[in-house]
C-alpha cells in the first residue's frame, strides 16, 4: 500500500495563525452520543479576555503600554495575559490558591506579574482576599485598568463570535447549552448570542454547593474548592433570568463526571466540565432528540493530583441521579437540580452599591 493510502479524504489545510490567541480560542466539537456534544477549549475565557481587550482599546479606554489588573482562578488569568501579549499591554494578575506554579511560571514568562494569595481552606475567604488586594492596587496605581471579569459586561461581546462558529458548525433547530456558570460571562454571553440569531436555547448552570450566585451559601463542601463554577460574592456579570435550569453538584460528583469523560471519551478535560457533563447527560436522558451542548472551559491538567490521581475513588456516573426540587428550600447535597425558569437573583446574589457602576443591566429574554 502507498504512504498515506489510509488517510481518508483531504480536508482543507489548517489556517496559519498570526497569534496563538487564534489557535486556543476555537473549541474541538466532539459528539459524547447521539445528543449530547462537547465544546472542548484549552481555555475557553481566551473568548472573554479578547474580546473585551479589544473592544476596550477600540473604544480608547486602554492604550498599548498601559497595565490591566484582575483577579482569577486560573484560566481567565492565562486569557488575559495572552491578550495583552498579543495587544501590547502590561499584566497584572491576583491570584487565588489554585494558581499552581506550572501556571504561575506562564504568567511570569508572558510578562505578567503576579500576586499569590495565601494559601485558603475558604471559596469565600479566597475571593474575598483576591478583591480587596485588587482595591488596594487601585488606589496605589491610578494608571491601571481594573478589567472586572466579575461585573464588566464587556466580558460578554467575546461569546458572539463563538456562537457564530455553532451556528455552522451545528444542524438548526433547539439546543440546550450546560455549563458552569462561574462569573456569568460564558453561559450568558453565548446563550444571549445565540437567542437573539433565533434559535431556541435552554441553558443549564452548573454551581457548587457554597455558591451565593444561586442560592447555596449555606452550604460547605469539605473536600475542595472548585474554581470557576461558583462564588461567595454576589457577580454583576451573571444574569439569572437568562437560566432555565440549575444543578448544584459537590466535588465528588464532578470528580465522577471528569473521569467518566476521561474513560468513556478519552477526554481530559477540568472538573467544571467533568460537572457540566454529568448534568448534561442526565438532561439529554430526559428530553432524547435534543441536542445539548456542554461547555469545557479548560484541560484537566491542573487537576492531574487533585481529581485524576484518584480516579480509583471515583463514583461511577451511571448510578448518580440528582434530588430534583422545587424551591431552594429544599435544596440538599451531593446534586440538586431545579427548573430555575428565569427567576431574578437571590438577595444575597446581588452586587453591593459599591459594585453597581460594574454591574450589568437587566437583560430581556426573546421569545
């Protein structure tokens, strides 16, 4: 047989990129079954981080040289940081404890610098630490531009090209989005896009138990901290009214869904997306014939010792259903699910007077 006999049709040849911002924001499709498809990114907030740097310089509130500051957990960091690579802007990023040091070597070798926050046992206490070390930078430094991924709706505009790439790449006709929700930016900025082109969306957030964005503060996990699904403060940049659905899920049933998309799929994927799809397929168990579409925000990469080490004690997926309710009342661990049905925020979700010039406007929903 001739080299390369086997290798199936030509496909058109893959576009040079002039950055590699280019090559990291596009997702890999990947069908799991029939209904359900997975949106796999290395970092997914590449969408958040380009988009809203642009649009900023584009509107002249930042200039090349100039430093923008945030704080993360991780991978809007490594978004932002690759941004201002590409634009020409200087860096400054807050750290939380679950920055490792393969990140943080990024960060500091794309010419960001970088401020760790101790090490916490607290989702509350992290974050709470993170946004005070930012206000005190601000006051120091004037120059700088606090990018406010929690609560500027500029992190939204980055999402529309993404659901122009769904739109053809996807048959027509109904789709359920799930995935974490996080600072809102994601789920909300792709399921608007998508809506206002026509298409009939349910979206489906994924939280943790601890979260105040949806209800679950009263709540601890003690196993760990799962970075960019929930928040112990109240983020301008989640619209409530945008979800159908919630599911409120503890680290072990994440850690289940990340090992069975390792096992069953061979993908290795964040425990944000092991939780979305544990949720998505019990939503695509009840409503066949949809297609559902899961958000993989980032590689497991940084959760090599905390989750896949240990796959061993992971619980198998098939024998896991969540407790449905009606009220957060009655919402209980391990995984609650509720039909949200575009209810407003909870009192305690709602940004503080000192937050409301970030906060974003209402959003009305298309028919």
């Amino acid at each position: 047989m001739r080299a390369g006999a086997d290798a199936g049709p030509r496909s058109a040849a893959a576009p040079v990129h002039e950055h590699i911002t280019d090559a990291v924001k596009a997702p890999d499709l990947i069908r799991l079954n029939g209904d359900v498809v997975l949106a796999r990114f290395e970092t997914m907030k590449v969408y958040a981080a380009l988009g809203a740097v642009r649009s900023l310089l584009r509107r002249g509130r930042v200039a090349p040289g100039q430093t923008l500051v945030d704080s993360s957990s991780g991978i809007y960091a490594l978004a932002l940081a690759m941004a201002c690579h590409r634009y020409g802007l200087r860096c400054h990023i807050v750290a939380s404890t679950t920055v490792d040091a393969t990140l943080r070597a990024q960060l500091e070798i794309l010419g960001a610098t970088v401020d760790a926050m101790p090490p916490s046992s607290s989702l509350q206490l992290d974050q709470e630490l993170r946004v005070r070390h930012v206000r005190r930078l601000l006051a120091e430094r004037p120059d700088v531009h606090w990018m406010r991924q929690y609560h500027d709706a500029i992190h939204h505009e980055g999402y529309r090209e993404f659901a122009e790439l769904l739109t053809d790449a996807l048959p027509e006709g109904p789709l359920t989005v799930v995935g974490a929700v996080g600072t809102g930016a994601s789920t909300g900025g792709l399921a608007r896009a998508l809506r206002e082109s026509g298409r009939p969306v349910r979206l489906v957030g994924v939280q943790p138990f601890g979260s105040v964005t949806f209800g679950s503060e009263q709540f601890t996990d003690p196993e760990a901290i799962i970075a960019g699904i929930g928040s112990s403060i109240p983020f301008g940049n989640v619209h409530h009214a945008l979800y159908d659905t919630v599911h409120w899920m503890d680290f072990r049933h994440a850690m289940a869904g990340a090992v069975g998309l390792l096992r069953e799929h061979a993908v290795f994927a964040g425990l944000s997306t092991g939780a979305a799809h544990l949720a998505a397929a019990w939503e695509a168990a009840r409503d066949p014939g949809r297609l559902h579409l899961v958000l993989g925000a980032d590689t497991g990469h940084r959760y090599a010792e905390r989750v896949f080490a240990r796959h061993s004690e992971a619980l198998d997926p098939a024998g896991l259903r969540p407790r449905t309710i009606a009220a957060l009342d009655a919402l209980r661990p391990p995984w609650s699910v509720m039909e949200w049905a575009g209810r407003s925020a909870p009192e305690a979700a709602r940004p503080a007077a000192e937050d409301a010039p970030f906060a974003v406007p209402t959003v009305e929903l298309l028919p």
